[in-house]
C-alpha cells in the first residue's frame, strides 16, 4: 500500500487506514483526515518535511512521520 508521504504533489488520492497509536491516530483523524476523505497533495518541503495537503476545503501540513501512517489510493 502506498502511504501519503510517498505521494507525489500535484496527485489526489483518497484515505483508505489510518495508522499509528490512539493519540496520534485521533490527532489525524481530528484535522479532518478519515477513510475515504480525498486529499490533494499540493506541495512537499525540499527536505521532505512537512507535507503541505488540501482537505476538505482547507490547507493542511503534515510532519512526514504522520504522513506515512496514512494509507492512500
């Protein structure tokens, strides 16, 4: 399965696990970020961190950690 943090900007893609521990998973899941949510990776920092997502309907980062422990489509 690819993950958010293996997605390449410009791409759409759509959630399909949430990974990580109670308190992470719930932070993910509390900024909008569920299974089946489409999410548009519209940029990636040069070093990789953070990754810069649209969902929906607002601009979100993501720490390249967290990313990876969404599965995507």
């Amino acid at each position: 399965m690819q993950t958010l943090k293996e997605t390449k900007p410009g791409s759409t893609v759509r959630a399909t696990k949430i990974g990580g521990d109670g308190a992470v998973k719930r932070r993910i899941m509390e900024m909008g970020i569920t299974k089946g949510v489409e999410i548009h990776v519209r940029k990636v920092a040069p070093l990789g961190d953070p990754v810069e997502v649209t969902v929906r309907g607002y601009e979100l980062s993501l720490r390249k950690a967290d990313a990876g422990l969404i599965e995507v489509e």
